[in-house]
C-alpha cells in the first residue's frame, strides 16, 4: 500500500521506480538521522520501549559508517535517488550474541542487521525485505549461509516481518550482558540464505525492481 498523501501521478511515478542498496557515505548523515528520529517516535507511538533513550542517532551512524557497516537504501531511476531507509549489516560478529536463552540454529559464521528504519514515505511497500536480499547476497558473498537480528519483545510489526521473511525465532538475548532488566530483553532470530529467499519470492517489495548502477533485474 502506498502513502495516502500521494498523489495519482506520483503512485504512477513509483510504480516506474526501482530500488537499490549501497553503502552509506558521509553526505547521508541527514537523511539516516531523520529516518532515525522517524522510527523512535513510532515506536514511541506504539508504546514500544525500544530506541527511547536517544539511540540510534547522528553518532552512531558515523560509527558505522567508519566501519563500513552502514546501508542506504533508495528509491528511483536514473540519476534522481530518494534516501528510503537505513540498515546496518556486519560480518565481525555479535559479542551480545554469544549466549542466548535458547539456541541458534546454526553455528558461526553470520552476518548481523540491526538498526533498520524507513522513510516515513515509503512505509508499507514490504520495503525491509529489499535490505534482507541485500544481505543474503553479500552474505553468500562471503562465504555466510545465515543472518541473524533481534528485537523488542513489544515490537510486534517488526516481528511480524521478520516471521514472513524467513526468520525463526530462537530465543532471548540481552544487550547488556548480566543485567536483566526488561529494557535490555530481545527476541533473537536467524535465518538461513535460502529460507530467506524462498519466502521474500513470495513477497517481493512492492511495484519495484531491483537495481545497480546500469544493470537493472526483472522484479525479485
């Protein structure tokens, strides 16, 4: 579904618009931080008590920028490009991820998303699974046949996504180690490459194509 403040002829514009994924640089600071500030107030708004305390922000998307972890995804043709959403993506492990009330499916190596957000703009076209494809494929890259990520046991839509994108739930981590406070609790998930496809082919991000500098597929 598209935004309802749009109008026939931008809903048309979209439909002849594709997306990409690349890496993130320095001049899309702004536009990560805003879509940060987007998502904590809806969170906020869903009483989710996830990202309430001024995290992620401007700062730590530098911090992974410097590390070559941070994604901007887009949406358009040619040379126009809108900033859409924001993924970070690391193949250097989780230390938060070594011990899990639960189990993981599978052992090291993985690859590991978090801090995901969308544009307002662009909400409800089944965008996050254009960011799950992207990582499978530099994942498989890689050498990496799993992804794993957590969230809020109170964020019930990005559960919900993760579920139809192939994630199984594996149990509970915590961020900050021994102390269990109800603030810190995530629900872990991990996915294997080809899960993950299998059930994003069921249901593509919506209306658009994928795309690469020139090279351009048929719809995923």
């Amino acid at each position: 579904m598209m935004p309802q403040n749009m109008s026939t002829q931008d809903k048309q514009a979209v439909q002849q618009q594709f997306w990409r994924v690349r890496p993130a640089a320095a001049a899309d600071e702004d536009a990560v931080a805003d879509m940060y500030r987007e998502a904590i107030a809806l969170l906020a708004s869903a009483g989710v008590d996830q990202w309430q305390d001024g995290y992620p922000n401007a700062e730590s998307f530098r911090r992974d920028l410097a590390r070559g972890e941070s994604y901007l995804l887009e949406i358009g043709s040619g040379q126009e490009w809108t900033p859409a959403g924001t993924m970070y993506l690391s193949f250097a492990g989780e230390p938060t991820y070594a011990e899990i009330e639960g189990s993981w499916g599978s052992a090291e190596p993985y690859g590991v998303i978090h801090r995901v957000a969308l544009s307002p703009l662009f909400r409800g076209q089944n965008l996050v699974s254009a960011f799950f494809i992207y990582a499978a494929d530099s994942a498989e890259a890689r050498g990496v046949d799993v992804l794993r990520i957590d969230t809020h046991e109170e964020n019930h839509r990005m559960q919900s996504t993760l579920a139809r994108s192939g994630f199984t739930k594996r149990g509970v981590i915590w961020l900050n180690g021994a102390d269990h406070s109800p603030k810190f609790k995530r629900f872990a998930y991990d996915a294997d490459l080809a899960a993950l496809r299998r059930h994003i082919q069921n249901k593509p991000p919506l209306r658009l194509q994928w795309s690469a500098g020139a090279e351009t597929k048929e719809e995923v």
